[in-house]
C-alpha cells in the first residue's frame, strides 16, 4: 500500500534493507507474530507482538536493518523508501 507519507507492505519472513540512520521503522502485526532484528534503535528480539497488544510503531534504523519475522507483520517506512524497499524483496 502506498499512502501520502508511507508505505506498507506485508514483512517477508527474511528482509534486508539499507536505510539511513533515523529513517522511521514500524512494524504492526496482524496476527500473532514475533521476530528478530538487526539495525533498529529498539530491538524487536524476544517480544511477542499481537494487534491490540503490543506493536512496533516508530522504532528507528541505525542504518543496516535486517529483519525476521514469524507470523502477520506490516512494515511501514517511509514513502521514500519505495524503490529500497521493492530492491529488497526481490532477492
């Protein structure tokens, strides 16, 4: 989905993205879900995310963000992360 300021996409179970450090990051899950990261300000390793419970809005990358996730997640970025983001999930 692409909005006037973001864009969401479902989260691969593998995703690498090279971003800016304090480029926004966040992650919504649409169901149970829970994952691993590397390269976020906040690490998302160990905690359980569920949509009504706990969520990974406005998290930060530090640059390298390498993500994986289990279970419904949405990543949102910023809309000028478009053409990162669709390099990214095509490998």
């Amino acid at each position: 989905m692409l909005a006037s300021d973001d864009v969401i996409v479902l989260c691969p179970p593998r995703l690498t993205l090279p971003l800016m450090p304090g480029t926004r990051v966040s992650l919504y899950p649409m169901g149970p879900a829970r994952g691993s990261s590397q390269g976020l300000e906040w690490p998302i390793d160990g905690i359980d995310f569920a949509p009504g419970q706990r969520v990974g809005t406005s998290n930060r990358a530090t640059g390298l963000v390498s993500l994986r996730v289990q279970g419904p997640m949405l990543l949102m970025l910023p809309r000028d992360c478009l053409g990162t983001v669709l390099t990214a999930m095509q490998r």
